[in-house]
C-alpha cells in the first residue's frame, strides 16, 4: 500500500492518478485509497493543492511552477 509523508502529497498523487487515467482502487476491507506515483513530479507546495484541490490538470502545472497556473 502506498504511504505518503503529508496530505499534500496524496493530494497530488491522486490528481496524477485522475488525469492519467491510472490504478487507483478500494481494496476490500479498508478504507484507504490504493494508487501508485509512477512519474509525478514537481514540488509538494501545499498553496497548489490549496488553490486548484477541484482542478487536477491546474494542481499538476502549478507544483511544476508554470506560470499559466500560480498558486494564490
């Protein structure tokens, strides 16, 4: 089972996982989300999962610091 070291990297994890269109499961018998980071990257800025927590595409520019999509 994946494990993260903040709420803001599991946040970007899941976005990576939605926009991607990779694994991302219940398993029986817990309550905890199962996916994988295969290739995400960028910087765990909690003011991106902040701004853009509804836009996964928008979270995912912003933690690579493109300017169309900057953190508030």
């Amino acid at each position: 089972m994946q494990t993260f070291a903040s709420p803001v990297e599991r946040a970007i994890c899941k976005c990576w996982n939605t926009t991607f269109k990779l694994q991302h499961y219940l398993p029986y018998e817990s309550k905890d989300e199962v996916f994988a980071c295969s290739g995400a990257y960028g910087s765990a800025d909690v003011a991106c999962t902040t701004t853009y927590a509804s836009d996964c595409a928008r979270m995912l520019e912003c933690i690579r610091h493109d300017p169309a999509s900057p953190p508030k």
